[in-house]
C-alpha cells in the first residue's frame, strides 16, 4: 500500500483547482449540465455522477477514493455518522421474515437497527459469543441473510475470526458486515480476509480530530450500488462537504498519529497492567487476553482504546477516580488527538432501571489515548488511583 500517494494525491486533481495543494470544497447542492441529454445521463448514473450532493459530490468524491484505497475496496460510500453507515448496510442486506446473526456485544447502535428498528418489520437477531466461531453456525437458520460482526469491539474488545466466519459465510451465501473502527485500514484489512462490507466511524481515527462525525462503507462497486440505492439515497444521512474536506485533512496524519498513540499505549497498558487498583485490562495487547494468538494474526498494530475494571468498593469510588482525572476529558467517543475517559457508570445513574449488557460490570472506565507525553498521561491516571 503507498500511504503516502494515497493520502496525498489520489483523487487530488489539482490541475482543475489551480494547482491548490488542499482540494476545494464544493460546497453546492446542484450541479448544472449543458443539455436535456447530459441531465438524463447523469440521472442514469448518479453514483458515479455529480447531479445533487445528497448522491454525489466532488469534494465527498475525493474521499471516497482514499477510504476506498485504504480499505482495499473498489469504492466506498460517505455518510453523516458511523451508526448511518452500519444501518444502510445492514438495511441493504435483509428483508422482512429474514435473519441476522450478530456478536454479542456490538456497539449500541448497531444493536439498536437491529433489534429495535429492523424487529419492527419482521427481520429477527440472534447475537451469539463471536470468540468462537462454532457459535456462528449454530445460529444460522434457513433465513440467514447477514452475519455482523465488529472486531475489536469498542468496549471488552473481543475479536472474531474475520477469515474463518466469511469462508462459513461464503459457503451458505450469506453476506458478511464487519465494522472496523477500532483497528482502521491501517491495522487490519477484513475485505482481504473475505468480508463482504466494513464499515468505519471515520469520527474516530479516520479524522483524529474531535470536530467531525462521520461514517464510511466499503466494498465491492456492486454492492455499494446496491446500498447507495436503497438506503443511502432514500435515507440521506449524506456527509456534507465541509466534512469531508476535514476528514481528507485529518487523514493526511493517520499513519503518524496511530504510530504515536501505539507507542503510548504499550507505555500506559504496562503501567495499568502493574497498578493494584486494577482488576482487569481489556485490551487486544493485555498479556491477559486469550485472544492474543488472534490478535497477533489479524490485527497488524494497535490502537489506543482500552478498558479497566477498577477495584472499586462502589460506584462512588469509581466518580472519584474519573472525576479526579485532569488530563483525560471526560467525554464520549474515541479516537482524537486529545486523551479521553468514558466510564460506564455515566450512563446508568443510581437505582435506575437500567442495567449494563450482561458480563459488563460499572466500575469499568474505558480510555482513550492520545497524542500527550506518556509520563503525563501515567501521572494523571496515578493521581486518580489516590483517590479510590
């Protein structure tokens, strides 16, 4: 793969922008044609052609490709957020009466289309431990149209067998969704192992900036026509060209930033890994993780999301520690250059009636790392561990 043409030139045509190193932003929702002929060749191709921004634009265009290109895909269709892309894959793939097979865990949106949204109108779920791929087969059923999957994910981090589940796919005809966030197209490559469809928050890595939300969804040119048909332009959760010109900026430094994040992680992974106010480390590269061997096979680096449950006496140790962090915000999301902290208890307030997924305890605190020295970050989660 040539990172560097990649980021910096594909799709970049600079002499029609006047030789500018940073592409335009074609900030217009219509474009214009020469003749009543060229207008009914645009509609006939709208994917591949610049008619409204809500199917095609020049500027979300030059993105497409170099997602495309990282990913390894034939094309590559921009939305508004992560969960948009997630959905229109999925609603693309199934009807009412079929099924989908999920993993267990899977991020609560994704969870949400197919549970909450898609079991209104016939489709049902099955979501089943993906550490073993034998749990796949068992679910599938006769009406197996999708399997979705999401490895890592982004709180325990399990993995599933990205080439294994797809050659079991494959054999039933069955289409494979893998959401790949965690790892980007830097780090892992589930096309290259026989998925069908990825999918990206491209809010996270992709832009490494904390200013943009966005999806991506990558694959073959057939498939992706078949999404940008149904879901995609009958829902419009589009990327506006703002968006993506930021989005090209950020991925400018992706290769950079995940190997500055990767370095600190390792440094803030041994240390947590060592602190006796800590139960468990959720991470790919933990010591802990049985899944390691995987790991090693499927993920080529690592990102800088992990999780740690903390020997807390209550959730009121466990506000302590968080609020007690200065240098990790205390926010949702992942994936910037600054370092953040998302602790589970946040979203489950005192007796309600709200409980946390099975096997997700609320004294877990999931981090982010970011671009900040090693030794500060280190300090910082000290200082906190004091208060517990």
């Amino acid at each position: 793969m040539d990172l560097s043409y990649i980021l910096n030139q594909l799709g970049e045509d600079r002499e029609r922008y006047f030789g500018a190193v940073a592409p335009p932003i074609v900030q217009s929702s219509i474009f214009a044609f020469p003749s009543v002929d060229a207008m009914r060749a645009g509609f006939r191709d709208e994917f591949g052609q610049h008619v409204y921004t809500r199917g095609n634009n020049p500027t979300v265009e030059i993105l497409r490709k170099k997602v495309a290109a990282l990913e390894g895909a034939e094309d590559c269709l921009m939305f508004g957020s992560g969960a948009a892309a997630m959905a229109a894959g999925v609603i693309a793939s199934v009807s009412g009466g079929d099924h989908v097979v999920c993993v267990a865990r899977p991020y609560s949106w994704t969870r949400a289309v197919l549970k909450d949204l898609l079991g209104r109108f016939g489709v049902t779920t099955t979501f089943v431990d993906g550490t073993d791929t034998a749990n796949f087969e068992v679910a599938l059923t006769a009406h197996t149209r999708l399997i979705v999957l999401e490895s890592p994910n982004s709180m325990t981090f399990e993995q599933q067998d990205l080439a294994a589940v797809a050659a079991l796919a494959q054999a039933r005809g069955i289409r494979t969704l893998c959401d790949n966030s965690y790892a980007t197209p830097l780090n892992q490559s589930p096309l290259a192992l026989g998925i069908d469809l990825v999918a990206h928050s491209a809010t996270k890595y992709l832009n490494g900036h904390s200013d943009v939300v966005a999806g991506a969804l990558c694959g073959s040119t057939a498939l992706l026509r078949e999404v940008f048909r149904g879901p995609y332009m009958t829902l419009g959760a589009i990327l506006a060209p703002h968006d993506a010109w930021l989005l090209i900026r950020g991925l400018r430094t992706l290769p950079i930033r995940l190997q500055r994040v990767a370095q600190t992680t390792a440094q803030v992974l041994a240390f947590l890994e060592a602190h006796p106010r800590v139960k468990h480390v959720y991470s790919p590269r933990a010591s802990a993780n049985p899944q390691l061997a995987l790991t090693e096979q499927q993920l080529r680096g690592a990102s800088g999301l992990l999780t740690i449950e903390l020997d807390a006496a209550d959730v009121a140790a466990v506000e302590r520690f968080c609020d007690g962090l200065t240098r990790f915000l205390m926010t949702v999301s992942w994936g910037g250059y600054e370092s953040l902290a998302f602790p589970v208890c946040a979203v489950f307030p005192p007796n309600a009636p709200l409980h946390p997924p099975a096997g997700v305890p609320l004294s877990l605190v999931r981090l982010s790392i970011g671009l900040e020295e090693p030794a500060v970050l280190i300090a910082d989660l000290e200082a906190a561990f004091a208060r517990l």
